[in-house]
C-alpha cells in the first residue's frame, strides 16, 4: 500500500494520487473518523464492491475526531490492506 501525504511545499508541482488497478480479490479499509455521512455510506458500500467489483474483504477502522490515527493502525493497514478508501475530511 502506498500512503500520500496530502502536505505539499508551496510549488508548482502538480500531485497525482495512486490508482488503484483491478479490485478483485483486494483487501479494502474503510477509514472513518465518525461522521454520520461516512458511517452510513459505510454500511451501504460493502455490499457492493463485493458483488460488482469482487473485493475479497471490506475491514473498517475508526479514528477519534480531529486527531491522528492511533498508534499502528497505518502500519496494519499497510499490512493487511491493498487499498484504503479514507473519509477523514469533511
């Protein structure tokens, strides 16, 4: 898993975000910090991204509200994700 750091110097350099190929067989995250919008779509998006795009697994996290993930988690999700879907930023 590659993790983009959202933080640029001042430049003129344009950013790209990773894509993500085909996701049959991924193992998804699903990283919120509690939101009612991110926890509903949540609960409707698992379903889904099975059946369509065959994602093996969906595993979802919490992260407290206005402040950084606890300790380890990017470092799990590193370990056992292929890809993260984040809902931080609202």
């Amino acid at each position: 898993m590659q993790f983009l750091d959202p933080r640029t110097a001042k430049s003129s350099t344009k950013l790209y975000a990773a894509t993500v190929g085909d996701l049959k067989g991924a193992r998804l995250a699903y990283v919120s910090n509690g939101w009612m919008s991110m926890n509903k779509i949540g609960k409707r998006i698992e379903g889904p991204l099975k059946t369509k795009y065959g994602v093996s697994e969906v595993m979802f996290y919490d992260v407290p509200r206005n402040m950084e993930p606890p300790g380890g988690l990017l470092d799990d999700l590193a370990r056992d994700c292929d890809a993260a879907i984040v809902g931080i930023a609202n």
